[in-house]
C-alpha cells in the first residue's frame, strides 16, 4: 500500500496549472484524433456517426479552450519562488507536511494596507488574476522574471486562435 497513495511532491505537482494544461490538451489532442480516425470510416459507424465525429471534436475543442485559457492564467501570474507569496507557500508546505505553521525564523510583517479582500487562499497578499488579457500585468511578471514577453504573447494567441476557430 505504500505505493498505492500519492507522494507530496505528486500530490503538489497535480495541483498546479501546468499538471491541468497539459492534461486538458492531452485529452483534447485525443479526442481530435479519435474523431478524425473515426470519420475516415464514416460508412460503418452508421447512426452514431455524428456522436463519435462531430461531438468528438466539441468536446476537443473545449479541452483546447480549458487548456488555453489556463496557459494564459499561468503566464500572468508567474512568479519566482522569492516573490511576496513565497512565505505563504511555505507554511501551506509545512502545514501539509504534519509541521508547525510558524517558523521561529519567519517574522511576519503585517501591513495595514492590505485587506481579507486582497489575501490569497494560501496567505500571501498577492492578487490572482483569472482574466486572460490582463496584459500589463503579464508583461511586467514576465520582465521581473527575465523571460521576455514570448510566453504570454503565445499563450494569448493559442487563446484567441481556439476562439476564431470555434466561430
């Protein structure tokens, strides 16, 4: 039974974005596959037909639109492990790990400004973005980390590409 049961690290890694992005487009790339295999023998599927061609690629492209849509998500809101909302993370670590949540090392600073409004699930004060054109927000995320704007520029046009492509 060791076996049997997820790892932290695994348990962390599935919930990220970048775990949900590539599954979504996985599986999208499998049902546009299997669609398009399918309707090459279009005379022998009869009157399902239409369910495993046409409804394969719907539900292909909704993949591809959750995945895009994330893809953009992420790449606004990339951060570095040293950005503000390091230390929450840290405590949600320690806290899944069975450790206490304070560090005696970690001194909390706690800022007047900030609201409950602007606290993230995991304590930092770092605002999630979930609209996917929040472009100065990207581009700045992106320069602070020294990656240049490529990522969120082709995230976007993935995006409005399933987008057209829908229509």
């Amino acid at each position: 039974w060791g076996y049997w049961y997820p790892t932290i690290q695994e348990w962390q890694w599935k919930r990220t974005l970048s775990y949900w992005i590539s599954v979504t487009f996985f599986e999208g790339s499998l049902f546009f596959t299997l669609s398009s295999f399918l309707a090459c023998y279009s005379g022998h599927l009869g009157h399902i037909r239409s369910a495993l061609t046409t409804w394969g690629y719907a539900a292909g492209k909704v993949h591809y639109f959750a995945c895009t849509y994330l893809m953009c998500v992420e790449t606004i809101n990339m951060t570095n492990a040293d950005d503000d909302g390091s230390q929450g993370k840290r405590r949600q670590i320690r806290k899944l790990n069975g450790e206490p949540e304070t560090d005696p090392e970690e001194t909390e600073s706690s800022d007047a400004s900030s609201t409950a409004e602007d606290e993230c699930r995991d304590g930092s004060t770092r605002k999630f973005y979930y609209w996917p054109f929040h472009w100065r927000t990207a581009l700045s995320n992106l320069k602070r980390l020294g990656v240049g704007p490529w990522p969120y520029l082709a995230s976007v046009a993935y995006f409005i590409g399933v987008w057209v492509f829908a229509i």
